[in-house]
C-alpha cells in the first residue's frame, strides 16, 4: 500500500507494473485484447485471436496466456471511468493482489475456522515476495482462482447447495481466463483435494 500511494501520481502515464521487458509485452497484449472487445468481438470469434504478432501465423493470442479476463477488466474500466489504458491496467493489477487476499482469508477461514490465523496466513501468502517477484508476468499476480477453486472444493463437502456448485465453476473460468498455468495447477489441487476428503 505504501508502494501503490508513492507510485500512484504515475499510474495513468509510464508506471507500469514489474522491470524488464515482459511488462511491455503483458501490456500489449492486454491492449490487444482491451482493442478486441472494443472492436465488439468476443473469444468465440476466431478473428478475436488475430492480433497482429508472429505474422503470418493465425491465432497468435492463443499461442500464451491471452489475458481475456485482464484485458475485458481493462475494457469495462476504461469505458466505465473514462480513463486511460495505463491507469486501468494498474487498477486491474492491485484489484488482483486484493482478490488474492480476499479468497485466500476466505479458504484458509473454512479448513482452519481462525480469523486470526486466516487474516495473517492468507496476508502472507497473497503479498508474498513470490507474486511481488511476478509482477513482471501479468497474469502470474491472477493467483486468486487457485484459493477460490479450493474454497468451493470444501464448500461443496460441506454444504450441497447449487450457488457453491456454481462457484466452484466460476473459480475454474477465471482461472481458465485469467491464467493457464494455474489452470492446469488447480485441477490438479482439487483432484488431490477431493481424493481427500473422500478417502
């Protein structure tokens, strides 16, 4: 919070988050597809997957992580506040470290029943110097799916009701949307998870 209020006069011009060269690049593609959904397609157009990078090969946004949900983020922002693409991709990349915590707190809250402990382990695992250290990989600081998807796997033992089934659903599009590699981390979480608490 300190490093956000000192940086925050540089949000909306060349303050971006992370060093080196992957910032630039997480953010044109976060402007590519911010661009996409202006342009009012959506991703199951395949020309929403042309954007322009390694010519002539189609469907270049698909070849990594594509960002939809940082880049439809970035696109209701700007429309909604009216403000430039700098400021919503830094106001996109600090909602990620709140959702993190926040999701965190909430699954550490259910196996362990601590608000204390909850409040302080979900703190230390959501700013950890690991997502601080990512913050040049855009969608490596998208890590909330992973406590949601987890979340909802214990929910769901516990209580049967079909909002918590939709939530577990929901978790895995974000992750799905957001970042592939926790995509695929988290399926495997929730296997080892549900074979838990079933044997």
């Amino acid at each position: 919070f300190p490093t956000a209020w000192l940086l925050y006069p540089h949000f909306n011009s060349e303050t971006i988050p992370g060093w080196g060269s992957d910032p630039y690049f997480c953010t044109y593609i976060i402007e590519q597809v911010f661009s996409q959904f202006e342009s009012g397609l959506n991703p199951f157009q395949d020309k929403f997957w042309d954007i322009g990078i390694f010519y002539p090969a189609p469907r270049a946004l698909a070849f990594s992580d594509p960002f939809i949900l940082q880049g439809f983020l970035v696109f209701l922002i700007r429309n909604i506040f009216q403000i430039n693409s700098a400021l919503s991709i830094n106001v996109v990349f600090i909602f990620f470290f709140l959702l993190n915590w926040t999701w965190t707190y909430l699954f550490y809250l259910e196996i362990t029943k601590s608000k204390i402990g909850s409040l302080l382990a979900s703190w230390l695992w959501a700013f950890s110097l690991f997502h601080l250290s990512q913050s040049a990989h855009f969608q490596n600081t998208a890590a909330f799916g992973i406590p949601m998807a987890l979340f909802f796997t214990f929910r769901i033992f516990r209580n049967k009701q079909l909002i918590y089934k939709i939530g577990f659903a929901v978790s895995f599009f974000l992750l799905a949307t957001s970042n592939l590699y926790y995509f695929i981390f988290s399926e495997i979480a929730v296997c080892l998870t549900i074979s838990y608490k079933l044997f």
